[in-house]
C-alpha cells in the first residue's frame, strides 16, 4: 500500500513537483547504487515496492532531496533494502521494503530499443 499517494492527470500536475512515483524510483535507483560496485555496468530496475507513506508536501524544483538507504544484497543481483527520504531538512516519506534488480547496462539499452 502506498500512503499519501496522489494521482493527477498530467495537465494538472505542478511541473516543478517531484510527484511520488518519481520519489519511487529515485528510491529504487538509490537502493541498487548502494550495492551496484560489486556488478560492474549495471543499473538498477525497480521490482517490486512494499509499505510506502508519504507524510510531507511535495518536492518543489530547486530543493535538495536525499535518500537514507539501508540496504543489503539479496542474491547474485538483488538488492532489498528500506529508504527515508527528506527534502530541505523535511521527511517526505519513507519506504519499508523495496527491491531492485542489478540489470547489466547492455541488456537495458536492448530492452529500451525493442519495441
């Protein structure tokens, strides 16, 4: 379940709002990082968010936003781990359980450009 999660036809999004399921992958990207030095040219690919809450306002451009990961490896190219993340000194949210996939690099550029 996600908290706080709101769902907004395009034109009515604020442009200069980071909207939640940016947040989302930003948090899966920055779970995968944590563990990606051991797998060389490898991005990491959401696969699958568990217990979200958004407890703050928005991310409005301009502000800072960081993600305090703890993560750890979770087979040969898994990672799971959990996130809270602040902007401008705030939480915004927190996540309790993500997971990410290690993909090499080569075979996300041939996923990209198969259609």
């Amino acid at each position: 379940s996600i908290k706080g999660l709101r769902v907004r036809p395009e034109e009515e999004s604020d442009k200069n709002t980071l909207r939640e399921d940016q947040v989302i992958e930003g948090v899966a990207q920055a779970v995968g990082i944590t563990q990606a030095n051991d797998v060389e040219n490898s991005m990491p690919l959401l696969v699958r968010v568990g217990r979200t809450r958004f407890v703050a306002g928005g991310i409005k451009g301009g502000e800072g936003i960081a993600y305090h990961t703890n993560s750890k490896k979770n087979g040969k190219r898994g990672v799971k781990g959990s996130v809270t993340v602040y902007s401008e000194g705030r939480i915004i949210g927190a996540i309790s359980d993500i997971e990410a996939v290690l993909v090499p690099e080569k075979v996300v550029s041939r996923l990209l450009t198969s259609s």
